[in-house]
C-alpha cells in the first residue's frame, strides 16, 4: 500500500499549512533542503503529534516521508487522514526499523536526511528555519550535520539536554562506546547515505554505525540550535533490552577497529548491561526502572524513568 509523489523525485502540491479546507496548495521545492523519515509499526498513539510537529513547520524547504511496517492498529487510519500533508507514505512488511530507513532513502530528494521517529517531535515551527542556515553553509566534505535534542519524561518532565559541540564530546566515551550525538539531532547527506545503507544486521545500533561512517574523513557540523523533543524510551534504552544493546556495541567497536579501546569502560558498560537485564527479568519493570534511576543520581544525573 503506497501513496507518493511520481518517480519518488517530485514533490507533490502540498496543502498550505494550517490553511482551512479548499485552499489551493502551495508547492514545496522541487529539490528540498531536508527529508524528514519517521519510520513507525502500530504506532497510532503517538503518530499524529509526530506528524503535526512536522507540517506545522514554518519552512516549506523540507518533505516528509512515512515508512509503515505493516501496522495492523489505527495507524493507517492517521495516514490516510493527512495524506495531503505527506509527500510519500507506504505500508509494508520490513526487516525492523532500519530497513524502513533504507527504503525511504531511496525515494528522498532532500540534500539532507533527518530520521525522526513515532513519537518524537521536532522541537517548535522553526526548528527547519533554524536548521537550514548551518545546513546551506556545510561544506562539501561535511557529511553529517547535527543539533541539540531534549529528553523528556512521558509526563513531559524534563530529563536532559543532548548533544554539545563536537569538540566537547569527540573524544568522550560513554555506554560502551565513543560518544555520538542523540540521532534525532542528526542530519545525514542523502548522497552519503546512498553509498552507505544502514546495516540491517545490527538491530539497535546501525544509526551509530552510519555517524562513525560519516564522520570518518570529516568531522561533523555543529548546528547550534534545538532540533528535537523525544521521549525517555526505544529500544536502545529500555533495561530489558540493555544487554541485546550492549553485545550489538561490542561488536560494532569490534568492526570498527575499536574493540580494545577503553577497555576497562567496555567491561564496565558490560557488567552494568548485564544487570540491568537481570534485575529486569526477576523484578517488575517499574522496579528495575527505579534502581536505573538510583543509579542514575548517585552518578550526578537526572532521573530517566521515575
């Protein structure tokens, strides 16, 4: 099931935002700035507030892509009723979340791909704006661009503010691995991600694989600016799926050339995966949840989870 612009190159006429029914649309740039992807699978209770992040957009240099992965709730239900607001959307069996990334890769037309998921929501109507000034003066070797991402509490609580500069964080390491920027903030060149599928055999950590690809020649582009409101959460953080993560980290430093690298860190990240699975198996997840974030302000950090 698909609905999208001819050839996957071509914007379709796009109804004006917030304009009443009836209006004659206006058309987006034939070749945007930015492609927005949010892959989603049941995902009918956080959808639309993604959606309406993103059309609500004061910039029109910018598409929007929806990769479905067959969701069998009211999903598709919210789909068809913006239609006229998305560029492309399709439902379709996929192989997990990074699939339903290379797929809208190949109908981009956007220089620059940013990868916004169910639930999280560009941070106001200017993020776009704000963004496309950095994102015009990258130069040519840059291949990834990336801004700043607030973390909230499922009640809308704040937790914390992510991604510094690159130079405060380049040769940081932390959760088993050299530290890479929230990917909410992260914008990759289409071109680049042409070349460099994300690699479907890591099913946590492929995200972390394309930055470290993309930043191998070049250090990334700071974009000094607010790009994203995203949920505590996913996979990635989630205690029962702490050690999957972690055993996916080691391998990718492994293949990386980076396996003996902070060692003692790798080992401790391991130790602390390994429990927090643990305690998630033999206690209640609101359990689990609440020792994470024992442990979280004993190390001088906001709560996550209570």
């Amino acid at each position: 099931m698909v609905a999208s612009r001819e050839g996957g190159r071509q914007l379709r006429l796009r109804r004006q935002r917030n304009a009443p029914a009836g209006t004659i649309p206006t058309r987006a740039p034939s070749s945007p700035l930015v492609t927005i992807i949010t892959a989603v699978f049941n995902g009918e209770d956080v959808l639309e507030a993604t959606i309406q992040s993103v059309i609500t957009q004061s910039s029109q240099d910018f598409e929007y892509l929806i990769m479905d992965g067959g969701s069998t709730d009211g999903t598709l239900d919210i789909l068809r009723r913006y239609d006229d607001a998305l560029d492309h959307w399709s439902s379709e069996g996929d192989e997990g979340i990074y699939d339903a990334f290379n797929k809208g890769v190949r109908l981009a037309g956007g220089e620059w791909i940013l990868f916004l998921g169910a639930g999280d929501l560009l941070f106001d109507r200017e993020t776009i704006q704000r963004a496309a000034a950095g994102l015009k003066s990258a130069s040519s070797e840059v291949q990834a661009a990336y801004g700043r991402v607030v973390r909230l509490h499922a009640d809308g609580g704040f937790v914390e503010e992510e991604n510094e500069p690159w130079a405060a964080i380049c040769d940081k390491w932390r959760g088993g691995r050299r530290v890479m920027p929230q990917h909410q903030g992260i914008f990759e060149r289409r071109r680049f991600l042409a070349d460099h599928v994300f690699d479907v055999k890591y099913r946590i950590v492929a995200d972390y694989k394309s930055f470290a690809q993309a930043i191998a020649s070049t250090p990334p582009l700071y974009l000094d600016c607010l790009i994203a409101r995203v949920t505590v959460g996913g996979v990635s953080s989630a205690p029962r799926d702490s050690l999957s993560a972690c055993l996916e980290i080691l391998e990718l430093n492994r293949e990386l050339g980076r396996g003996l690298d902070h060692l003692p860190h790798q080992l401790f990240f391991a130790l602390k995966s390994a429990v927090k699975t643990f305690l998630s198996i033999v206690l209640p997840i609101r359990g689990a949840m609440k020792i994470v974030d024992v442990y979280r302000k004993l190390t001088g950090r906001r709560k996550m989870w209570t």
